[in-house]
C-alpha cells in the first residue's frame, strides 16, 4: 500500500512538472560467452581478451562460462544462455560437430550467434550470424613452406614427430591437413609418429616422453600448439636429445605466445607460427555493427605471421600483448 501511495505520489509530481524524470541508465548489452577451457597460454589470453572487451564500461553484461574441454558443458552453458534471454550467444566451439541442435534452439528463440577461434560445421550457416578466427590452414601451410625451405631439397629421409591437437577442433584439422598432405607429397618425409597432445603441456610432454622411451629416430617436431611443444621439449631434454638451430631435431611450434617466442629467440624453437588470441575488441566491434543493422561477413579470418630467431628481439617481444 505504502509503495502504491509513492508510486501514485511520483505519477502526479512527474504529471504536474514538480519532480525531475531520474536518469536513465544506458541499457547493457548481455552476452552470453561460453569458452571451451583454459588448455593453454593462448587460451588464457583469449580468455582475458573477451572479458576485458565485454565490460560493464563497454556497455556488456558479461555471462560467461568455461566448459572445462567438454562439448556437453558447452551445450548446457548456451541452453542457460537462451533461458537467461541474452541478447548475443558467443561460442568458442571445443570442436566443430553437434552444434545444429542447440544453434536451431538459438535461432527458435531470435538470439544471434557468433563463433569465435575455431569454426562449427552445419549444413545451414544460418543459424549463426559470423565466425571470427584463424585460418588454420593458411598456418599449417606456412609452416610447411618454411620447413621446405629449411630443408632445402634434402634427399635423406626426414622423419617428422607430428604432435596434434584436440581431435575435431579446426585448428587441429586444419594444421594436420597441411602436413599430411606435405608428407603425401613428398617422398622421403615420413611420420614417425602422431601423438595426441590434446593441446595441453602434460598430454604432450607424457606421450613424446613415451614415444622416445621407443624411438629417438626424429629430424622434425610439428607441434600444433606451444603448450605442447613445451611439453616435447621437457621430454626431449630428458632424453638427452638437442633442439633448435644447432641440435639435432627442428622445433616447429604453432601460437607464438611471449613464452615461446622467447624460447624462438634464443634459438631453441625454429618457426613460430602465430594464431592471434585478441578476439574481445573484434567481437565486440561485430556485435557494434549487428546492433547498428551493417551488413556483417559469414566468416572472418584475422592476419597472422611467422617468426623466427632472426627477426625476434626483446622489445618485440615485450611489445606483444600476449
Ligand atoms: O583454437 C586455437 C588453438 O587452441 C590454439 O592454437 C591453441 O593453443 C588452443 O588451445
């Protein structure tokens, strides 16, 4: 009754100009960001990229969820999303497959989506709005182009220690296409093996420390992640088995995070191919430009380089922002 009698009081004083209209708060954008995990530095990064973008000074209400490396945790986060009625859905998909279900429930329920690092595979692209990342493919290719050069038409067999990431995510598939159709090509590379690294420095570390327990016979590590590649190198120090420009096995490394491109510049790793993490400020712009009607493209691919021990130095290093 008591709050009634105040309302009605508000109504007749903003009713007869006696009483100012409060402010009102600019609305907050929620977004709805599920992340599949935390394996690595890159994932980290990511991570703190999207947070810091999605701030309540940015004009975001940020939900967030991390699946932990599972796709169901994954699943359960966007259906929370969608009851929780967010505005965006932000996905940064485990890997590619199952996502039609829940991607129809979205639609059904008129919430965007956009796909963030890795990409979704399902038949009708409409059920997401856009998908931002890396173009795996284009980094598996450099990498194999650079290992060409270094080789430099070596007619001796190269036996090459393929370490992969987390079966079904586009950077593993991507990244596997390009060297195994490299070894398809060219009669003399051989694998001799591919360990699953699961993208993590333990996985990596256990199954190379396994696999040189058997066979130390390897000219190459192509290791999909640098997490990985730290593992590999913990597992090759304990063998007693050199690296790096000088030793006897070429480390080819995928990410170029500050850790390992400080490992690069002191020679110990010899390619670096970088995946950029910094999506939070690209996805916000996107979400910007969706809110603002603009025409937006289906699939975005974001500009990444090389780097070798060459062109490394400290303040370039202490210049990147992860
Ligand atoms: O999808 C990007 C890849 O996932 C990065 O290479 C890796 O570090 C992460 O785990």
């Amino acid at each position: 009754m008591k709050k009634f009698a105040s309302l009605l009081l508000t109504a007749l004083l903003l009713l007869t100009g006696c009483a100012k209209e409060a402010p009102v708060e600019p609305s907050l954008t929620r977004v709805g960001f599920s992340q599949l995990g935390a394996e690595s530095d890159w994932r980290v990064a990511n991570t703190d990229s999207m947070i810091r973008a999605f701030s309540e000074e940015n004009g975001y209400e940020l939900l967030y969820d991390n699946a932990r490396q599972k796709q169901a945790n994954q699943l359960v986060a966007v259906r929370n999303f969608i009851v929780q009625g967010v505005d965006i859905i932000v996905i940064a998909p485990l890997e590619e497959t199952g996502w039609e279900a829940v991607l129809q429930e979205a639609k059904n329920a008129q919430i965007p989506v956009i796909i963030v690092d890795r990409e979704v595979a399902v038949e009708d692209t409409e059920l997401y709005l856009t998908q931002i990342g890396s173009d795996f493919l284009t980094e598996g290719l450099q990498a194999v182009g650079w290992l060409e050069n270094a080789l430099e038409n070596r007619q001796e067999d190269v036996n090459i220690l393929h370490i992969q990431g987390t079966y079904g995510a586009t950077a593993q598939i991507q990244r596997t296409k390009a060297i195994e159709d490299a070894v398809r090509l060219h009669d003399n590379w051989h694998f001799a093996a591919q360990l699953a690294g699961d993208f993590t420095e333990s996985k990596s570390y256990e199954m190379v420390r396994d696999f040189l327990a058997e066979n130390q016979d390897i000219d190459v590590i192509y290791s999909e992640n640098d997490n990985m590649t730290f593992g590999a190198m913990r597992a090759l120090d304990e063998a007693g088995i050199t690296y790096g420009q000088g030793g006897d096995v070429t480390i080819i490394s995928f990410d170029a995070a500050r850790r390992a491109l400080k490992l690069c510049m002191e020679g110990k790793i010899n390619l670096c191919v970088e995946c950029n993490p910094l999506h939070g400020p690209r996805v916000d712009e996107l979400i910007r430009q969706y809110l603002a009607g603009e025409t937006i493209p289906k699939q975005i691919f974001v500009e990444e380089t090389v780097f070798t021990p060459e062109i490394l130095t400290p303040e370039l290093i202490a210049a990147r922002q992860y």
